[in-house]
C-alpha cells in the first residue's frame, strides 16, 4: 500500500526586522551613545509563523527544509507577502537529469 506524502504550500516574503548589532573597537563616548540597531532584510519563503517566531527558508528537498532564517516576531517591522509560491513534494532527480 503506498503512502500519500504530505505536500505544503509555501509563498516568498520579503522581511525587514530589527536586530541587535555588536562592536568589537574602542570608540568616544559621544560616538558609542550615537549607536543603533540595524535594519535586517531577509528573503524566503515563509515555512512557519507563530505569535513568537517567523521561520523561512530558500532551500528544500522534497519536504525537507534546508537552512533557516528564525525571526522573532516582535523584531518584525515590514512583512510583504509576494505571488510566487511552491508545493513542497519530492521531485525525480530523472526530470531534470537531462
């Protein structure tokens, strides 16, 4: 009996959210106060989002997600969701073979 795998559904965003920036050199009091956190911009697809975090991601194998982008959710400061979307499932390596 085969099994049905499971397909998802998935759309690329554009993400800007602020994060923390660190230094390593010596700087004057008055330039060290004048610092700030940084603007991030990520770009994948969104695989997950909760109250807490935003997970994407650009690189798949089937369902199999490769690396990942987490994003605290309350860092998030502009979210676009665009048109392209994929369905996660597993693709013949003899369809591309050629």
């Amino acid at each position: 009996m085969k099994t049905q795998k499971e397909k998802h559904t998935i759309y690329r965003h554009s993400c800007w959210w602020e994060d923390a920036v660190s230094k390593c050199d010596w700087e004057s009091f008055e330039v060290a106060i004048l610092s700030t956190a940084k603007i991030v911009y990520t770009e994948g697809y969104l695989i997950h989002k909760s109250k807490d975090v935003h997970i994407f991601s650009m690189t798949f194998i089937g369902s199999e997600i490769g690396e990942q982008m987490i994003v605290p959710t309350r860092s998030i400061k502009k979210l676009v969701k665009h048109k392209d979307k994929i369905i996660l499932e597993e693709i013949s390596y003899a369809t591309f073979k050629n």
